[in-house]
C-alpha cells in the first residue's frame, strides 16, 4: 500500500482549516466532493480528481468551523462551528435545512450514523455526545460520560472529560467519544447506556474511527503522539502505533479496511500498514499542524482509485492517490 503526492492546493481557505470530509455520490451528482471547514468561518466544497477546484463557499457562521460531518446520502451536511451552532444544509443548494444548538455548550467533532438516522455531536464542556435525529432535527438523546462516584460535581471533572471526538461503530450500535482527560467513553445507543472506558492515553483523544470491517476494533489519536487500537467491546488494549513526534489531531481508515492514515502537529500525514503495525509511508506536503485526513468513499461515476486529503493550519489541502 502507498500514497503518492497528486495535488496540493495552497490558500484553499483564508486561515486555518480544521476540518474535512467526503460528501458520497448522488443519482444527481455522480462524483463526490471535498467539504472543508476553516477558522474563515467559511465551509468550502470541492471537486476533486486529479485536481482540486472550489464548487461553491457556505456562509453561516459567526466563528470559525471546528468540524464537518456529511450524510451517508451524500444530500445533506453539516457545520460546526465556535459560535455553538450546528449548521444543517442542502449540499447541493446550500439551503439551510437546520440549525441546532445545545447551550451551555459548544459542539466539537460530529458524525452521521451510518443509516443517517441520527447525528452525534461531542458535546465539549457538557461532557456528553448530543444525538439529533435526521427526520425531526430534534434532540433524542444526550449520553453522559458518569462521573467517578468519588467525585463531587465541579469544573475540573469538566475539563477532564470535555468531549473532543465522537465516532459510530458501523453497525451503528455504538458511539464512542474521545475525552481531554485521554479516556475514551463507549455508549450502547438504543438503550442510551454507558458501557465502559478504555484506558491507556494520557492526553486529549482528538479524532476516533471504527475500522469498517470490524464493529469491535476501534483506532484513536491522542496528543501523547500515540494511534491505539482496542476492541471496543472488550475493553482491550490490542495494540500501539508510534511515529509521530507530537500531537495526533486526526485519523481515517481506509474503505478496505487495511490501513489508517494519520494527521498531526508534527506536520507529516502517515499511513499505516495495519496488518504490519507499522507507518508505511509519511508524507510532508504540509508546513504546519494537519488537522484533518480523510479517505473518499468508494462509488461514484468514473472514480478509478483511492483517494487521501488532508488538511492544516497551512491554509492549504492535499490530495494523495492511494493504492
């Protein structure tokens, strides 16, 4: 497995961008597109191929957009930003469809149920993952990482456990969120239960992700420079991937299921060799921090082969064939 340089392109936004994701093919859009969001306060969409060439910049936020989320129809996405609010839009008319807020609390990362059903928030402050359903945009659910039964209410037990990372199981029965303590928190959905945490960071987990293939094995990124992957379901450790020299601010798996890739403050995007356990590649297109990478989903009209981008503080976005 590799990646190869095919395109980058530099001042895609007008500051930082910290988020990126693949919107799928629709019957009336055969081709995918990049969805960007920047500190600008600006979510970009892209066509994407062998180049990179803006479609269309949504406005709507009064601060800058910390994560982006698109559903699994590739009709509609979803913004979120510091200003607390949650954009909802019409991806190929930029209507507004909603707008969801849950005060006292900002929203950090996000991401669809693999039906579409349901939109998970992290929570940050409230310590929860808020789930909205799709049809009514109406709060369903607030899951609440339980506090040590030591502990009295207070500020520090929410700076711990302020919710940076939120991921689905792909069978969509489990949501796990990544916490700033370094705990990862995992929730039975349809019962809106806590089931346990999984230990072994010691830093914030920014970015989660399931590994397609199988519900149970979930990978995270930390600041402690460290990709862990555990069997969610068993509450193990099952293994460690070490290479980079700071923070790990995002990862993404393949579509096949055979290799993650990294992004982080070290300013490399990596790939890693699941079956090896091992960086198979680091790339340094980027001058500064990668805050998001993201594989393209397989379907759509014409697409050959796999497809990484990346994004940083840099204000630029990479793209990279990946075979």
């Amino acid at each position: 497995m590799k990646l190869a340089g095919l395109k980058s392109l530099e001042s895609a936004h007008e500051d930082s961008i910290w988020a990126a994701t693949w919107v799928p093919a629709t019957d009336s859009r055969p081709h995918s597109l990049l969805l960007t969001g920047s500190l600008d306060e600006t979510v970009r969409l892209w066509k994407v191929d062998d180049d990179i060439v803006l479609d269309r910049t949504n406005t709507g936020h009064s601060l800058g957009v910390v994560s982006v989320a698109a559903h699994p129809s590739g009709v509609i996405a979803a913004s979120a930003s510091l200003d607390s609010f949650v954009r909802v839009f019409d991806v190929d008319t930029n209507n507004t469809i909603s707008t969801l807020e849950s005060p006292p609390s900002e929203s950090w990362q996000m991401q669809f149920d693999p039906k579409g059903t349901m939109l998970a928030v992290a929570g940050g402050s409230s310590t929860s993952i808020k789930v909205w359903d799709t049809a009514t945009w109406q709060l369903v659910a607030t899951l609440q990482i339980p506090r040590p039964e030591s502990s009295k209410p207070n500020d520090k037990m929410a700076t711990k456990k302020f919710v940076l990372s939120v991921a689905w199981s792909p069978d969509g029965r489990r949501l796990a969120c990544g916490s700033m303590d370094g705990t990862i928190s995992v929730f039975d959905v349809m019962r809106s239960k806590f089931l346990h945490h999984l230990e072994g960071h010691l830093m914030p987990v920014r970015s989660l992700v399931f590994s397609p293939n199988d519900p149970r094995v979930l990978f995270s990124g930390s600041d402690d420079a460290h990709i862990h992957m555990y069997d969610a379901e068993g509450k193990s450790l099952i293994g460690s991937l070490s290479g980079h020299s700071s923070w790990v601010l995002s990862i993404d798996a393949s579509p096949d299921g055979a290799a993650i890739a990294s992004g982080s403050s070290d300013k490399t995007v990596k790939l890693w060799d699941l079956g090896m356990r091992a960086a198979a590649q680091s790339m340094t297109n980027h001058s500064d921090m990668v805050w998001g990478v993201a594989f393209r989903p397989p379907g759509g009209a014409g697409v050959r082969s796999g497809r990484l981008a990346s994004v940083s503080d840099d204000k630029s976005i990479s793209l990279y064939d990946y075979s």
